[in-house]
C-alpha cells in the first residue's frame, strides 16, 4: 500500500466503498418494500368470496398454525410515509429492516377493515413454508411468490438512472486516478524492463501489488457492513441476500480495479521504448472528463424533470388518500332486491357528498359520480358546463367514435333503468366532450376500487360518464356497485346503521378501507424522491471526486514543466492556468452539446439553456481552482 500515492490508494477506496454502498442500498431498497421480513414473501390475488373478513382470518391464522410458519400481512403506512410498514401479524413477527425502512407490528384480531388480498411475510423452514402454500392452495386461495431474487434486485437497481450516473461517475474518477498512477510508476517500469522483466512480468507484479490494496480495503468495506447486520441482529434471509449481493458487486470490482491496472501498467511499457511523447494517457483523462460532464448534464437534466413529475403525482396522490379511510363493502353474492337495496342505501351519502361511486368493473366505459377522483379536477370546467346533466369524456384516442359511445352510455343508463321496472325521474341528456386522456382518471379509480384492469384495446384510455346527478343512475345498478365496492362511503357509523335497517347484515362479509393501495403509491413516490436525492448527491460528490483525481493527473503529468518554470522565477499560476482554462472550456462545450443533444425542455427559455454551460464552465474553474489550492503543499508546485 505504501507504494501507491494517496491519491490512488483514495480512488480505490471511493471505488470500493461505492461498490459497497452499492449493495447497501440494493438491500434497503428491497427492505423498504417488505421484501424481506422472512424467507418467503407472497401476493394474496383471490381467494373464495363467501367467507367474511374474520372468517379469511381464522383460515389463515389455522393454516399457518398447521404448517408452524410465521405469518404476517404487510400494509402500507396509512400516512402514506417512505419505507414504512404496518405488518399485522398471525403467528410470529417479521423481521425489522437493517439498511432501510421500518415495520410496526400489531396482532391482526379478526382483520377489522382491512384489505386481506395484500402481500403477506412467511417466516419459517423452507418445508414448512411449502406445506402452508399448499394449504392455501388446497383451501381455494391465490397467490404469487413475489420472494425477491438478488441479481434480480441487482439489475433493477442497475437500470435506475439516478445510480448508474453516480456509479459512472465514481468510475470515471478511479479511471483518472489510475492513469496518474501509471505515470508516476513510469521511472519503476523503466528499471525494470532495462533490467529484463517482461510486459508480463510486470503486469503480474503490478496486479499483486494493487490487488493486496484492493483487498485490504475491501475487507474494511465488508466487515463494516457485517457488524452492522450482526449489530442489528439480521436473520437467515436478509445475511443470505446480503452476501450474494456483495459477492456480485465487489467481486468484478475488484477484478476491474486489478485489471485496469495491470493494462495501464502493459500500456505504459511498450511506450517506453518509443522515441514519440505517449499521447494516449492526455487522451483518456481528457474523455473521462468530458465523459463526467455529459453524464452530470444528462443526471440533472433527467433529475430535474423526474422531480417535478414527482412532485405533481404526490400532490393527486395526497389528495386521494384523503379518502383513505373511507370504506367499501364487501359482499356475498347478491340477488336483485338486494341490489336495489344496497341503490338507496348508496344514493343519500352519493347526493349529500358522503360517498363517491366509480362503476369499473365488466364495462367498455367508466362511471363516476361523486369525488370519486381528483384526476377530474383537470375537466372541472367541462363538466360544470354540462349543468348538472351526465358528461361523456371521451379521451381523443376515441374521438372518431364519439357519437357511439355517447349512443351506447344513453343506452346502458336507460336499459338500467327498463330493468328496474321504472321510468327515470327525468330524461338525461349526454353531452360529450373530447378530452386529451383520461389515463389519469382510469388509472385512480382502479386504485381504490381495487377493480382488475379491463382489456379494452385503447387502455388506459376509456371514456368515463361523469353523473353530477346520482339520480339518473338506477337503484339497481347504484347497488351493484355498491356490491362490487365501488362505491365508497366516508361515514361507517350511518352506512353500518342504513345496512343494519335494510336487513343485510348478513350479505356484508366486510367494511374494508380503500386507502391501501393510493398511501402505498405515496410511500414509494416520495421512497423514490429520496433515493433519486441521495443519489444526485452522490453524484456530486464524485464530481468532487473526480476533480482530485484530475488534479493530481495534472500535476503528475507537468512535474517536470513545473520544476523548470520554478527555477525561472514564474508563478505557479503561470503553470496551472491553461489546464483550469481548457478543463473549463470543454466542461461548457460538453454541456452545450448535451443539451442540445437532449433537446429543448418544457418551460426552459433559450437564456437559461445559454446560461447553463457558462455556469458550468464557471463552477469548474472554481472547483479545480480550490482543489488545486487546498491539494498545494510547500513546494509542491516548485517540484
């Protein structure tokens, strides 16, 4: 290790410590999922309809007593906040997370009002897990296996922009640094191939010199991540996960740092014998650096747009999980009477604005009424238009079939209304408007509705009925929305009371909440915002990085100028200021091009586009500026 510079012995530890933060965060990220609570987790995706919610809970509970597995249902948490879980538990508790995210365990009772269709944790022997996945087979459930695979994680993680831009850029900069190392070795290769190595000899001496650098630092990076999973008592599962991930990650780092360097070290002796300046190290340092300078444009370019994409989605999504505490019945099978029933159960809350209906399920086009989305704020206008009669949104997709469509809404509201026996209070007039989506809306209502997609083959874009007035709706087909839970009411003390005098008590198998699904979407938006920020910094941070490794390219590179320049009385700017001049021109360049390469954005005038590379070109002055300052010792500059 003491024959390296400092300079390369940081790079390989940036490189090594950003292969293991590299896996640290593989592992958080899936521990912010509920991924590895246990060995085994599951996706619950039917199970059978006649039983209540206490009645799914007692067979589940059974079901994992029998097998002696540890069982628990994973539920976001109802604030919607990142990396948190709310894990009701049957038998047993799931791990808590090590890395990222945190779980919060409360014995499940008889379910209350949760959504038993969820991701469950199985904790236990792999036997075991296995007969009580064949129990729940055997008992009429559904499931997939969601347990998630390392390498699996590895790519996905992988192909998030965010990370692979600051793993680039860490790159880059050990490139850099490796380069300066094999210049200064220059004089070593020199003796040593006058005094008979071959290029071979050589090769292999530098790998074992850099792979026992190579190790030591690894053994640091690894045995810190190991005391703290021991530290935090990890289980079986997360020590396995783990492990693989650093074999994957740190091995090829490893093999890559080895590698790279024996290659420069090859490179550096066969220019040795040659009468010609070796041109390819200024070649390679200069594409690194050009390289960084895209790869941060494109990383903030691609930041910035991500942010404010993300920023809009978590403000619908706030605003929908306000309804999260609504509820949505769950029922038995229903018969006709009873579906009129569940109707004028349905239309008072509909008409005072208590509860909101999104008819989803089995039809060509969606109906709404009520604040069933705020993904119809965008069309308030249009529908306020309509003067409190249906509006047919009709996405421009479908714009070719308006007047079909508005034929067929009028159709199936007046059918509902023939099968009811009865006229409506009042002919309804459909207008229609086309609109540019109404992918929003769709995708919203499924959110809460819990509905399974429908294939239709201009998905997500489907006409939606907006119906101000519920009273044009049927009673019939008003309950059979009810029963199907879309219909969701904010006031369960009078829908249980309204249940309780209609006598169907015994058809409600369950008063689910409908805030699952959209606060599990609000933990991840604003999960992946963190992530996305954490990486940018990183970024930064290896821009920083990088800059060193720039530097102490350049002063091993001019050593001898600078020794000549100083017994001639020049100032050591004299000696640095075209290299800060160059550096920073080409930063500017670079960012010129990738951004015009990348195309104008929404919202940025041509100034600010014009603005954005002189500033670049003026941060990197700076930034080599200090860095060349502060990395100045005495004399350095004069050697």
């Amino acid at each position: 290790m003491r024959s390296f510079a400092a300079a390369t012995v940081l790079a390989v530890a940036a490189a090594v410590l950003a292969a293991g933060m590299f896996v640290v965060g593989v592992v958080g990220n899936v521990e912010a999922l509920g991924l590895l609570g246990a060995g085994t987790t599951i996706e619950l995706t039917d199970m059978p309809a006649t039983q209540t919610g206490a009645e799914h809970t007692a067979t589940l509970r059974h079901l994992a007593q029998e097998s002696d597995v540890a069982l628990a249902v994973l539920v976001p948490d109802r604030g919607g906040r990142a990396d948190t879980w709310n894990a009701y538990t049957f038998i047993g508790t799931p791990s808590s997370p090590v890395f990222r995210g945190s779980v919060s365990t409360a014995p499940i009772g008889d379910g209350g009002e949760l959504r038993l269709i969820a991701m469950y944790s199985v904790g236990g022997p792999a036997p075991a897990v296995t007969d009580f996945l064949d129990g729940l087979d055997r008992a009429g459930y559904r499931y997939e296996d969601v347990t998630p695979h390392p390498l699996e994680a590895l790519a996905a993680s992988l192909e998030q922009p965010e990370r692979s831009a600051a793993l680039l850029a860490v790159a880059l900069g050990v490139l850099v640094a490796l380069v300066a190392e094999s210049r200064r070795r220059a004089a070593r290769q020199r003796l040593r191939m006058t005094s008979g190595w071959s290029r071979r000899a050589v090769a292999a001496r530098e790998a074992q010199e850099i792979a026992g650098l190579v190790g030591v630092v690894s053994a640091l990076v690894v045995g810190c991540i190991g005391a703290v999973l021991v530290g935090h008592d990890a289980t079986g599962p997360l020590l396995r996960f783990t492990t693989i991930e650093l074999i994957a990650v740190m091995a090829p780092t490893a093999v890559v740092l080895v590698v790279v360097h024996a290659t420069l070290a090859v490179l550096t002796c066969r220019t040795l014998g040659s009468a010609a300046v070796a041109r390819w190290p200024m070649v390679v340092v200069a594409a690194a650096g050009i390289a960084l300078v895209v790869i941060g444009t494109v990383d903030l370019d691609w930041a910035s747009q991500r942010r404010t994409t993300s920023e809009s989605l978590e403000r619908t999504l706030v605003r929908e999980a306000s309804h999260g505490d609504d509820l949505v019945l769950g029922t038995r099978p229903t018969e006709y009477d009873q579906d009129v029933a569940f109707g004028r159960i349905a239309l008072g809350p509909l008409l005072d604005g208590t509860a909101s209906m999104a008819r989803v399920s089995f039809v060509d086009y969606f109906t709404v009424a009520g604040e069933a989305t705020s993904a119809l704020d965008q069309y308030r206008d249009q529908i306020v238009e309509g003067h409190g009669a249906p509006v047919l949104l009709v996405p421009s997709a479908l714009s070719a079939s308006r007047d079909a469509l508005r034929a067929a809404t009028a159709a199936d509201l007046a059918e509902s209304w023939d099968v009811q026996g009865t006229d409506p209070p009042h002919e309804p007039i459909i207008h229609t408007v086309v609109v540019p989506s109404t992918a929003s809306i769709a995708r919203s209502v499924l959110d809460w509705t819990s509905a399974v997609e429908p294939d239709l083959p201009t998905w997500p874009e489907v006409p939606v009925l907006v119906v101000p007035d519920p009273t044009d709706i049927a009673p019939n087909r008003l309950g059979t929305a009810v029963a199907n839970g879309e219909v969701r009411f904010s006031d369960r003390a009078a829908l249980e009371r309204a249940v309780h005098r209609a006598g169907l008590d015994d058809v409600v198998l369950q008063y689910r909440r409908v805030g699952a699904t959209v606060e599990g979407q609000l933990a991840a938006v604003r999960g992946e915002r963190v992530i996305a920020e954490a990486a940018l910094m990183v970024t930064g941070i290896a821009v920083v990085f990088a800059g060193i490794t720039l530097v102490t390219d350049h002063r091993v590179r001019t050593r001898r100028a600078a020794r000549l320049r100083f017994l001639t009385g020049r100032h050591p700017i004299v000696h640095h200021w075209r290299f800060v001049v160059a550096a920073a021109v080409s930063a500017g360049g670079a960012t010129a091009v990738t951004q015009a390469l990348l195309g104008p954005r929404a919202g940025v005038v041509l100034t600010v586009a014009t603005v954005i590379p002189i500033a670049v070109a003026l941060a990197t002055a700076a930034l080599l500026t200090a860095l060349l300052a502060v990395t100045a010792h005495r004399g350095e500059d004069q050697r």
